[in-house]
C-alpha cells in the first residue's frame, strides 16, 4: 500500500521557469511533510518541510504548499536552475505513531533542468 | 545539519555471504535509522536504532537477516545477513535531531551476485 505518491517519475523544464514538483498521500494521520533532493552517488538532502497545521512554507527559491483536504502537496522551485536536476522524495511523518522517527516516502520524481 | 560518513561506499558480494555496513556521526544523536533503496523505489525503514536499546524493526525485516548494532551516540553497523540478488539495494543510514528532519549518509551501494 503506497501511502506517499509521486505519480510523476519524471519533469523536465528550462531554466529559469518554475518547477512543480507534486505529491499525494493516503493517510490522514500524516501531520509533517518533508521533500528532499537526491543526486546521484549521494544521499537525500533535506530540503524544506511543512507541518499540517500550515499550508505554505518557503525556504527562499523553495516553496512547499499543503492542501489537505485534498491531501496533496507540491513543491515549487523558482526559478530553476540546471543544479536542481536531482531526483526529488516527498516523505511523510504519521502522528501519534510509535516511531516519531518513521517516514514514508514516494517514489520520486527525476527534475532536469535544461539550460 | 549532521556529517554523517558511511563505509564501504559500494561492494559487490557473492550470494550466500554477509557485508557489515558502518555509519559514522560527527555529533551524538539518539536516534539513527536504517532504509533500503532497492533499483528504481522508493526508500523503505528497516529499522530504527537508538543507543541503549535493541533495535526496532519494521514489518518485512528480521533481526536475523538485519543485524544491528548502536554501540554508542555516533555510530551504528548494519549485517546484510546471508545475501541473494534480491538484496542488492542502497543502504542509507540517517540521523534525526530536534525536529522531524532526518539526515542521511552518501549509502552505500550493494551489489549480490
């Protein structure tokens, strides 16, 4: 049961334009959303979270949206650049669970940005 | 943020034998977690390891087949225990501090053939 999806394994723009990253969740006890960026070789690097009690959070070029009724958010990257071209994980923390640690995860989008 | 280094960065290993993977932290931490990439998903919790206690793991993964140790507040090993092809993944250690956040080490690349 995928809880966390990324229903786009892929996006490409040019540099320059906004990127628009979305994610879906299953689960109305996730209470905190995170993205991370992954290049190759490397591990996920933490990007911007939000909480579920917010529905915008923006971390300079970064800007996360919430809508939970629909139990959707995406993340917005303006303007992009070649360097976001990573693979980008929308994670998800469940409240009241056990393991405040646990997050889920989505498979991933792979962002190119081309010059 | 934390400095987080894990060794061996990649290995390939014939199926029936065992790889221990090292996470190392520049700080201490309580709480560490092991996840798995296989080719092409998602990152999946093994298990979560705190210092001073047996590890926690999650549904689809057995202490006898996921060693764990968390001998102090900055470093963790994982055993890939009696490998098939099917666990040829990329093993990722990561690390929580006072928020949600995690951050995770470079992985490690595992190859069984």
């Amino acid at each position: 049961d995928q809880q966390v999806k990324q229903n786009s394994p892929s996006l490409s723009v040019q540099e320059g334009r906004i990127s628009i990253l979305n994610c879906d969740y299953t689960n109305s006890m996730f209470d905190y959303f995170l993205w991370y960026k992954k290049y190759p070789a490397e591990g996920p690097t933490f990007l911007i979270s939000i909480s579920s009690i917010k529905d915008k959070n923006e971390d300079g070029r970064f800007t996360v949206f919430l809508n939970k009724s629909a139990k959707h958010l995406s993340l917005h990257i303006v303007p992009s650049q070649p360097g976001d071209s990573a693979v980008y994980f929308c994670a998800a923390k469940k409240a009241l669970s056990s393991n405040t640690g646990k997050l889920i995860f989505g498979q991933g989008t792979t962002l190119q940005v081309k010059p | 943020s934390a400095v987080i280094s894990q060794k061996p960065s990649r290995d390939i290993c014939q199926r029936g034998t065992s790889l221990t993977i090292q996470c190392q932290v520049d700080s201490q931490v309580t709480m560490m977690f092991w996840y798995r990439q296989q080719p092409g998903q998602s990152l999946t919790l093994i298990a979560t390891a705190n210092q001073g206690s047996e590890a926690t793991y999650e549904s689809g993964f057995v202490i006898d087949k996921f060693p764990i140790s968390r001998p102090n507040l900055t470093f963790s090993t994982l055993t890939v225990s009696n490998m098939s092809p099917e666990d040829s993944s990329i093993y990722l250690c990561s690390v929580r501090r006072s928020t949600y956040e995690q951050y995770f080490g470079p992985g490690t690349r595992l190859t069984v053939t």
